[in-house]
C-alpha cells in the first residue's frame, strides 16, 4: 500500500460520521449501520493491506507528509502520518475490534432512540483514534487525543436526559482535562528543549545525546504520564472510567476497555526513548501501574453492577500495562493491551447480551442461573473470564505472566522489581477471584430474576420488544413482557470471533520458556530495540528458562486459588462471606470505593465551588467586573451631561458642526502643507 | 489656456456655497438639492485633475460619484416622502424628533 | 472671401447653415400640421384644409397668422417667469437637437461640412440628453398654469417620459453595439454598405430594437396613442390648458418639431440615414450635383415615412389607459430591451 | 476661447449656485441647480471630458433633477419660512464660507504654476472620444466596483420603492 494513501484510513470513518451525522436523521436504520460498517470495514480492509505491504517489502516505517500545519520561526509542525509496527498492531486492534463492535452494535441498539446519533459518534471517535495512532508528532497525536475525549463525551452522555450519563460524561471529560494539561505542559518542554514536536526528530536528537539522562527528560516523562494516566484512568485520575459505564454496552467495551483508554498505554511506549532515559520516571509509572491494579481490583472485588465489575477490571489491567511500561517491558504491555482488547471487549460485549437478556437488568444480585437461557453468551463469557483470570493456554495468560516475568526480573532496581511483582501476583489472584465471582453470580445459582417484571424497571433503556425470533424465553407474562432470551445473531457473531481471539490471541507470543519462539516480541523490536536487546533481551539469557516456568507456576496457581476462592463462596456456599465480612469497616471500606470520590469531592470540588462563589462571583464579579462597569458608565453619564448640549435634534446644527470639523482640517493641511515650502 | 487652478476655484466656490445653502435653508428638499450642488463641485477637482494628470480614473471616478448620486437621490426622496406623509412639513427646524 | 480668417470662416457658415435649417424645419413643422390634418381626413373619408390656397397648401400660414394675433392670455395665478419660459424650454430642446443630424453625404465648403451644422463625437448621447432635458418644459408649464388638469398631465407627461426614456435608450445600444461609436455619421457609414441589406433594422438584426424604439419615441413625443399628458376627453388639454396664443403655438410647434427629431433618428440609426436604398448601384451615374442632392433626397424621403406612419397611427390606434401604458414600458419593453443588447452582444461576441 | 468659455460657464455656474441659494422657492432653486449642472456639463466638455458631460445631462439634468422637481410639484412645496436659526445661520455661516473660500483660492493661485493649464478639449481624448477608454478600464480593472455599485443602484431602487410606498 503506498503511504500517499495513509489519510484514507483516518478519513472513512469521519466521511461516515459526516454521512450519518448529517443525513442519518432521514435514513433507515438499515441504512444508518450500513454506512456505519463500510466505513469502517474499509479501513480495516486497508489496515490488512497495510500490513501485508509492510511485511513482504520488509519495509520497518512507512511515512507521509501532506502539508505543513504551523510554521513559525524556529518551530514547525507538518500533518504527517507515520506507520511502524507498533502503529500496524494498534491498527489493527482498533480497526478489527472496532469493526465486530461496529456489527455487535448494529444489533445491539437496535431499538433505541438516536441510533443515527450513536453511529456517527462511533465514527467520529473511529476517526479520532485513527488520528491518534497514526500520528507522527506529538501535535497530531494530541489532536487525536482531544478527539477520542469528545466522542467518549459524547457516548458516555449518548442518554444525555438521563442526570446520571451527563454527569458522568461531564466528569470524565474535567477529569481527562486534568490530564490533558500534563499532556500540554510536556508538550511545551518538548518544544522548548527540542524545537520539534516530530517524532522522529525528538527521538533522533534523545538518541544523538546519551549523556541526557533525567533532568528535563524526567520532568517531560513525568508530565507525559500525567497525561496518560488521565486518558488511562490510572491512579490518582481513575475516577471517571467506572462512571462512564453510563454509556451504551458496546461504547463501554470499545473505547472504555478496548481502545481509547489504551491510548495513555500506547503514549507511554510511544515515547518510551524519553521514558527510557529516566529510571525515576519508569519507578513511577511501574508503582502507579502496579497500586493502580491492585486498587481498582479489590474495589472489583465487591461491586454488584456487572459493568462495574468490568470497569474495575478494565483500570486494573491498564495497571498492569503500567506496570510493564515501567519496567520497560515495552512489548510486553503491548502485548496484553492487544490481548486485553480482546477478553475485555468480549467480556463487556457477553455482559452486553445478559443486560439485553434481562431487559437492562445490570446488578448480579439479580442475575443468576443464566447458564442454560443464553448458552451462546455463556460460552463465550467463560472463555473471557479464563482469559482473563489468566489460566493457560488462554490469552491473558501469556500476556499477563510476560509482564509479571519482566517485573520479577527488572535489573534497574531489583527490590522495587520483586515488590512490584508481589503486588502483581496479588492482584493477579483477586482479578481470578473477582472474574469468577462474577461467572457464578450470573450464569450460576438460582434464578434471583422475576421474570416477569423484567424491563419494567428499566423501561427507558430497553423498553422495546425484540423480535419474537430471538425471544428463546418462554413468555409467561400476561402483559406482553418478554423473558430471558438470548440476542440475535449478529450481536453473538462479534462475541464468538472475539471468543476465539481471546483463546488463541496470546499464542503469538509464546515465550520461550514454554518452548514458544515470542514472534510478537520479536515483531515489535524493531519499534523498542534500543530497550529490548541493550537490557532485556540480555537479562532474559541471563534468568533461567526454569525460573520463568516456576513464576509462570506460581501466577497460574495463584489464579486457580482464586477461581476456587470464588466457587466455594459463590457456587457452593453463596453468601457466607457477605455474611462474615458484611460488616466489617474493610469491607465498608472497599464497597465504598476507598471513599476517593468522596474524599475528592471534599479536598478538591468543594473548595473550587466555595472559593469560586466567594472569590469569583463575589468580589471579582460583583466588585471588579460590576464595579468597573457602574463606574465607566458614571463617567460616561459625566460627559455625556456636558457633550449631550451639543446634540441639539436640529439637523442643520450637526451640519453645521460637520462644515465646522471640515474646516479645521482643511486649514491644518493648508498650514503644514504651506509650512513645507 | 486656462489654468487648472480656474477649475478648482471655481469648484471650490461651488462647494462653498453648497454649505452655505446647507446651512441656510430650511426646505429639505432645497438642503438635498445642496449636497448635489457640493457632489458636482468635487466632481468638477476630479475632472480637473485627471485632465491634469492625463489619467482616465478621474474620469471613472467621477461616474460612480454620479451612479452613487442617483441612488442617494432616489432613496433620499423616498425619504423625504416618507417624513412628508408623517410631518406633514418640510422644514428641518420642524423635523425634530431626535431633540431630547 | 479672403479677408476672413479660418475661425471666422466657420462661424460664419456655421451660422449660415443654422439658420436654413432652422428655416426648413419650422417650414417643415408647420407642413406636417397640414399633412396631419389632410391625411387624417382621408383616413376619416373626408377632404380636410382645402380652402386656403390650391389644396389648402397655404393654410399653415393662415394658422400662423391666427396665433400671432391672438390675445396672449396671462392667467392671474400662474407662476410668471416659469409660465413663460416652460414653452421656450419645449421649443428650444425640440429644435436644437436637429444640430447634430447630418441629412447628407458629406460635403465640404471651406473644411465645413454643410449637410450637418456639428458632427459630435458623442451626438447620440447629445440628442438623448437634450431630449431628456425636453421634460422640464412639459413639467414646469403644467406646475407653473397652477391649474390641476395641467398638473397631472403634467405628472403624467413627465412620468411618462421618463419611463420610456430607458427603453429608448437601452433600444439603441443594439444600435451602438454594431457601429462601435456614438457618432451619427459612423452610425450611418456602418450600414452604408449594401444599402437596404446592411440597414440595422434588416442586416443588423435590429428588428426588436426598432420597434421598442417607436413605441418609446410615440411615448416621448406625447402622441397616439400615448397621448395621455393632452387627453382631451380627461384633462381638457392637458399641461397647456393654460396656454394660448403664440405660447400655445411654441408647444404645439415644440410636438411637431419632436415628431421629425424622432423620425430622423430612427432614419440615421435603423434606416440607413442618408444612404441610398439601393448602395453604391447608381453611384457613378449622373452629374456631381446628383450626388450631393440625392442622399439628402433619400433621407427626406425617409423622415416623410416616418411622418406618414405617425399619423398613420394617430388615425388608427386608441388611446391606452395610464396604468396599461406604464406596464407596457417597465414590464415589457424594458426587458424587452434588455434581451435585445444581450442577444446583440452576444451574436457580435460569436462573430469576432 | 477657451477661457472665454471658461468664465462665460464659470458665470453661470456660480451664478446658478447663488440663485439656489437666494431663491425661497424650491422649484426655482431646482432650475437654478439645473443651470449650474448644463453648464458644468460645458465645462467638463472643455477639459475632455465629452461622455461625462453627456453623462452629466443625462443622468444628473435629465433623471435627477427631473426626479426633484417631480417630487416638489408633488409635495406641493412652498416658500420656505424664516426661523431664528437660519438668521444665526447667515451671521455665522457666510462669513467662515468666505473666509474658506479665500483660503482655498489664495492656495490655488499660489500652486497655480505647479496645477499646470488645460487644453481646450483635452489631452486625453484620441481621435473618437474617450468612452471606448472609459469603458475598457470600467469593464476590466474595475469590473468589480462596477457590478457592486449595480447592485447598490438595485437596493435602492427597493428601499425607494418601500419607502415612498403607502402603508396598507
């Protein structure tokens, strides 16, 4: 594929958006997905093609300029694309999964109001995240960055009459702001110390001073991982994703699990030549990846709203993302971000299908014994939570213990290294427990549903019927409600395809321990080279294969202590541990999130609130800005008391005046004209 | 021979007494006939001073002074038309609503 | 002569030459009034003036008589200096605009041309602005009588002619458009080539502009049947109610007089002017003095044509009613016009 | 010759203009006003500007003024009155007229050499008349101004017709 038509990848799904956005209103819905879906399985086409051209010239980086953007003096920013193997991985996640989302979708709000709206958002954020990936400066990147915030706002708000969805839209776009700035500040240093926001031009002039170590390139990586940790909803800007579950499902599973908050991952190991050169700033991008996991997985732990479960999950899996960034196991944290985008957006697409199998029905303690109404769901729901929980030979599997072998075997600071890697094993077993949870709360058990009110509660979000074809619940209402049922295939499509990628996904990087051959490391060298073979790949000789297979023991032994953790509380003995631990202060603790919305609401909302009514609107409103204006208006009132005579209403007096102004200009030219001869 | 400077006097001279006669009377017809009266006077420095200059700009100049004319007239005596009907005078002394 | 100098010379035939013309025109007015009424009384199936002198032909002098002799009445609340001079104004555009006409080949005495008393660069633009000018007459004497018979034919009179002086205007860019100047003669000398077929209103293609240029130059004349300004039936006389004697006389003079301006200028600009309907086909035959005398034989034969069909109409067509005559002018014959220049311009364009 | 035509039109047009100020009647200040145009028309032939005179009778003689006097008779225009501000006018305005005019002609004769002298029918003027220069800058290097002020004419030609146009 030439690089002259990188821009079409981008710009389909923006054409779609303008498509929908404009026209959708007047379309049929066939129509509306229709657009939605060829423009988005054209890139997809483009990205296979991409790919397929990159690997059989060899070629390591594709590039394009089309034109220059700013240019001032001394600095200069192009709209430039650039194309190497981390960008076709990203690619490919984001147009492949986005694509199934796109088909699941389809399916799944097919009976909701906006569904043009919803479409062309979706496009819209397609477009964005494209952009994002594809960027080739830092600029372009941002632009991208700001985009997929506003589409995230706008699908997080798409029930936007519903208080809870705008404020939580509100919330995660103020709290990604916060981030932003991180993003804006580095991006200043940037061009302050390199004169560029070029990519290549940045990361050739890193490379061209070994003697820059920390210093400025800190204060960069440091300001670039606050803005990560926004966009990535790591500690301490986290509290937005589990909010944004206000959003549709298969929003959720595409840009909250799959593919935007992974933006702040691909940031990271997009710049990692800076990150490289500050082992400060790695040691703090691994503890926060590292506190964030185990964080946002105990307060998995004990939620009830199914999606919220997920969305703890999503944070704790960016966490451990982090935590491979941190040390600097590049591909490693590529390597789960890709997998993760599979078992995360299946599992949030399966739990789509029981929510539209319960009629909007979201907290598990209502669910219950749905293995056998929706056993497609089911199937493909275990085969994510496996995933996930990281039990072999599924893909979470390998990613997971590639990160966790890398943070064990971490050479800069091996004490931090086996720290890191206790946490991670930890959370490792709570992820398994709280999965399994989950599995057992659903799909096993009694039936704690009433059948027959269902969707009453929920009427606003689901309140159509489906088609009586895909209605496999036996109609016992005798008002016309419909049952449990299973959804329609092309929703259950997305979920098998996504189902087998997460079986077979992390067979691509098999280490070698396990007597694979890691081709997705190897893949990605060429991208982090400098970091993999100058440290790594030395120290991966250096570590035995047999202590990799024992700590790949470990996590898994680790994971099924917490499936059998959960199935003796769930499955076999359920509520026993509510009834322990009910009441107990940690537990109180954890349910209510470690108290950090509240503690937020208290240190930083109410004192902007108080001081903005106090200072703001109080003095400088009322005094400076009323005050300025009461006073320029008396001082007008003063002159114009005096100059008003002057207005006399007689047309003849303002010509007068007219004739009189004339005069006085004719005789000033006459007089410096006579004075110059 | 005549020396440009004729022309521009005498144009002078006939803006001169276009103000006057902008001042002085009191019809606002007469008032309108006197910004015509100044309009043909600066049209005359024009002419002058392309023949002067030997340019033809002048010239065009002054043919959109005239196609402007013919618009302000138009539109000017529908206004006086309209201030006519409502007034039913017309002398500016008169026509004062903008007084206080 | 040789005591004269150049600039004397000039000024001498030039006053010459004003003077026989003026002579010939008023002579001619007064004769059309005759054929007018003859004509119009064969049409009618009666004889007309036939008592004065052998075929009445001495009546327009028995009329002439008659004004200078009556009583010139002064009404008392007329406007004096305008009710004075309103006539004048009429008169005077109606003749002078015959200055710029050349009703002959050209034909110099002393490097003076003596078949056109000024051969201007703009004449056409001249005879529209003198024309144009023409409506104060009619304008101040209906205003000036203080009478309210002629102050509405007065309004209407000068509405009316301003109206249709757009269309007679814009008529004669077609015109304009093909000889490439403003000057009378180049207008002529542009369809002189092939006589009758290289006239603009059958070489040109001028056949639209024609006929928008009669209708506006009956309207601008104030005769039939756009006489409105003078309806008898409704306004007594029209703007010159007031008006008697030699005053009355200097209008009525003023109609006729507009009457051959409009017809010449139709003769230069549509027929050919003073160019033989037959070209240069019997060019070489005959003395010298047939040459000179011939073309202006065939421009007078002309204009006659043009005076026949006046009356011609007057006798035939009714009057039209005003708000029927002004949608004529705007919303007919001005777009009319318009299409005209357009297609002109654009088949001009097409050719080179 | 030429200067006579000069000073005989100069004349008029000063005369014409004092008349428009001196005359009560607007109709009588509206032929005076058209005097001093026919004989500015006059004065632009002699500095060769023979399509602009014709334009100036045309349009100014023939369309403009016509439009005022039509407007006079129809409003029934009388003599105008006299009122305390127009006396304040006379004591005032004449005296700083005069002196601007002083002025500007002290200026003008003192520049008189560098003004330079006209030539009886122009310098610009080729062997027809100077409208085919006229109108080939007007229809090339000024097409633009040209269609705009068309367009200012259309717009007000409406508001005219809105203005004067009775209520229903």
């Amino acid at each position: 594929m030439n690089p002259n038509y990188l821009w079409l990848i981008p710009v389909l799904p923006f054409a779609g958006f303008l498509i929908n956005g404009t026209l959708g209103r007047k379309l049929a819905r066939p129509a509306v997905a229709g657009i939605a879906l060829l423009f988005t399985a054209i890139p997809a086409l483009l990205v296979a093609w991409l790919w397929s051209t990159m690997l059989s010239t060899g070629a390591l980086t594709m590039s394009v300029t089309s034109r220059s953007w700013i240019t001032v003096p001394g600095f200069h920013v192009n709209f430039a694309f650039a194309v190497d193997h981390l960008t076709l991985i990203m690619l490919a996640v984001v147009t492949g999964v986005g694509f199934l989302i796109h088909i699941y979708s389809a399916g799944y709000m097919a009976h909701e109001e906006g569904y043009w709206r919803f479409f062309a958002y979706l496009n819209l954020f397609m477009f964005f995240m494209l952009v994002l990936v594809l960027a080739a400066n830092f600029l372009l990147l941002f632009v991208g960055w700001e985009g997929v915030g506003l589409a995230s706002y706008l699908l997080i708000g798409f029930y936007f009459t519903k208080d809870s969805a705008a404020n939580a839209g509100k919330k995660a776009f103020v709290v990604n702001r916060i981030g932003d700035f991180g993003f804006l500040l580095a991006m200043f240093l940037i061009i302050a110390h390199f004169g560029s926001l070029s990519f290549g031009d940045v990361f050739a002039a890193v490379n061209a001073h070994p003697a820059w170590q920390g210093g400025f390139l800190t204060a960069i990586a440091l300001l670039l991982l606050v803005g990560a940790a926004g966009k990535s909803a790591q500690l301490p800007l986290y509290v937005w994703l589990p909010d944004a579950m206000e959003g549709p499902t298969p929003v959720s599973a595409l840009i909250h699990a799959a593919t935007m908050v992974t933006a702040g991952v691909y940031m990271v190991c997009r710049t990692h030549v800076i990150f490289d050169r500050s082992p400060l700033a790695l040691s703090v991008v691994a503890i926060i990846g590292a506190a964030t996991a185990i964080f946002a997985a105990t307060i998995g732990m004990v939620q009830h709203d199914i999606k919220r479960v997920l969305a703890y999950s999503t944070v704790s899996q960016l966490g451990y993302m982090f935590l491979g960034c941190g040390v600097a196991a590049y591909s490693a944290a590529v390597f789960h971000l890709m997998t993760h985008a599979f078992f995360k957006a299946l599992l949030f697409l399966a739990a789509g299908s029981v929510i539209h199998a319960l009629s909007g029905e979201q907290d598990m303690r209502l669910m219950g014994g749905l293995k056998k109404r929706i056993p497609v769901t089911y199937w493909t729901m275990t085969a994510g939570v496996i995933a996930i929980a990281g039990i072999p030979p599924l893909a979470g599997f390998f990613s997971k213990d590639e990160i966790l072998y890398r943070t064990f075997a971490f050479e800069a600071n091996p004490m931090l290294g086996k720290l890191l890697w206790a946490v991670g094993l930890l959370t490792a077993g709570l992820t398994s427990f709280y999965m399994f949870r989950l599995w057992y709360k659903t799909f096993a058990g009694e039936e704690r549903f009433d059948e027959a009110h269902l969707g009453q509660a929920h009427a606003v979000v689901h309140a159509d019927e489906h088609p009586a074809g895909h209605d496999e619940g036996q109609d016992t209402s005798h008002q016309g409600h419909h049952g449990v049922h299973e959804s329609p295939w092309i929703m259950l499509a997305p979920l098998c395809i996504l189902a087998l990628l997460s079986i077979i996904g992390g067979w691509i990087g098999i280490p070698q321990a396990l007597g694979g051959s890691n081709h997705f490391e190897h893949f990605l060298d060429p991208v982090f080279a400098a970091t993999t073979h100058a440290e790594n790949a030395v120290n991966a000789d250096q570590v035995s294969h047999s202590m990799e297979l024992v700590l790949a023991a470990v996590s898994v032994l680790v994971a099924l202590i917490g499936w059998f953790v959960a199935r003796i509380f769930y499955l076999k003995k359920p509520g026993t541990l509510g009834a322990r631990f009910g009441n107990s202060a940690l537990y109180k603790l954890v349910a209510n999130k470690y108290w950090v919305d509240e503690a937020y609401d208290a240190t930083i909302v109410q004192p902007t609130v108080i001081g903005s009514r106090i200072l703001l609107w109080g003095f400088v409103e009322n005094v400076l800005v009323n005050g300025s204006g009461f006073v320029s208006a008396a001082i007008t009132r003063l002159f114009a008391s005096v100059t008003r005579k002057m207005q006399s209403g007689n047309i003849r007096s303002y010509a007068g005046w007219l004739a009189v102004g004339a005069a006085i200009i004719l005789i000033a030219m006459t007089a410096s004209a006579l004075h110059i001869h | 021979m005549v020396p440009i400077a004729y022309y521009l006097i005498l144009a002078a001279v006939l803006f001169s007494i276009g103000i006057g006669s902008f001042l002085i009377k009191r019809n606002i017809i007469t008032i309108f006939m006197s910004i015509e009266l100044m309009l043909n006077a600066v049209n005359l420095t024009f002419v002058a001073f392309a023949h002067q200059w030997k340019l033809i700009h002048g010239q065009i100049f002054v043919f959109f002074v005239m196609v402007v004319a013919a618009a302000e007239a138009a539109v000017g005596l529908a206004i006086i038309i309209a201030i006519f009907r409502t007034r039913q005078t017309l002398n500016v002394d008169n026509i004062n609503l903008m007084k206080n | 002569m040789p005591q004269l100098s150049d600039f004397h010379l000039f000024l001498v035939i030039t006053l010459l030459k004003i003077v026989v013309v003026l002579v010939i025109t008023l002579t001619a007015v007064a004769y059309t009034v005759l054929l007018e009424r003859k004509v119009i009384g064969r049409i009618q199936n009666r004889w007309g003036p036939s008592r004065v002198g052998p075929f009445g032909l001495l009546q327009p002098l028995a009329d002439g008589i008659k004004l200078f002799l009556k009583e010139d009445l002064m009404p008392l609340a007329v406007e004096r200096p305008l009710f004075v001079i309103s006539p004048m104004i009429a008169l005077a555009c109606a003749l002078v605009s015959i200055a710029v006409v050349p009703f002959g080949a050209v034909h110099t005495v002393h490097g003076v041309d003596i078949f056109q008393i000024a051969d201007i660069n703009i004449g056409l633009l001249v005879i529209l602005g003198i024309t144009s000018i023409g409506v104060y007459g009619i304008a101040l004497s209906g205003w000036s009588s203080n009478n309210k018979y002629s102050l509405l034919g007065s309004l209407r009179a000068s509405a009316q002619v301003i109206s249709y002086e757009l269309a007679l205007g814009l008529s004669l860019v077609g015109v304009v458009l093909r000889a490439g100047s403003l000057r009378l003669r180049d207008i002529v000398d542009s369809q002189s080539a092939h006589g009758l077929l290289s006239w603009n209103i059958i070489g040109g293609l001028q056949i639209v502009g024609f006929f928008i240029y009669l209708m506006a130059a009956y309207a601008e004349t104030n005769r039939a049947p756009f006489d409105l300004p003078e309806a008898e039936s409704e306004l007594v006389a029209g703007y010159h109610t007031e008006y008697s004697s030699m005053k009355f006389a200097m209008f009525f003079m003023a109609e006729y007089a507009n009457m051959i301006t409009v017809s010449c200028v139709a003769t230069l600009l549509f027929f050919g002017g003073a160019t033989s309907p037959f070209g240069h086909m019997f060019d070489a035959t005959g003395p010298a003095w047939l040459s000179m005398v011939m073309p202006v034989f065939w421009f007078v034969f002309k204009v006659f044509c043009f005076l026949f069909l006046y009356i011609w109409v007057r006798s035939t067509l009714p009057r039209f009613r005003y708000d029927q005559l002004m949608a004529f002018g705007w919303k007919f014959l001005l777009p009319l016009a318009m299409l005209n220049i357009i297609a002109t311009s654009l088949a001009l364009a097409y050719h080179g | 010759m030429a200067l006579a035509l000069f000073i005989i039109f100069g004349v008029l047009c000063v005369a014409g203009a004092l008349n428009l100020l001196f005359q009560r009647h607007p109709i009588n200040s509206a032929l005076s006003l058209v005097v001093v145009m026919m004989a500015l028309a006059v004065i632009y032939w002699t500095l060769g500007a023979e399509f602009l005179a014709a334009a100036q009778v045309i349009v100014y003689s023939g369309a403009i003024m016509v439009l005022f006097t039509f407007v006079i008779m129809l409003l029934n225009a009388g003599e105008e009155e006299r009122t305390t501000g127009s006396k304040a006018a006379y004591f005032v305005g004449i005296p700083g007229v005069a002196g601007i005019i002083a002025l500007l002609t002290y200026i003008f004769l003192h520049e008189k050499a560098a003004l330079g002298y006209a030539r009886l029918g122009g310098s610009l003027d080729t062997a027809t008349s100077n409208i085919s220069e006229i109108s080939r800058v007007l229809f090339t290097d000024l097409l633009l101004p040209f269609e705009v002020t068309s367009i200012l004419i259309l717009v007000a030609i409406l508001g005219a017709v809105v203005l004067a146009r009775r209520e229903q």
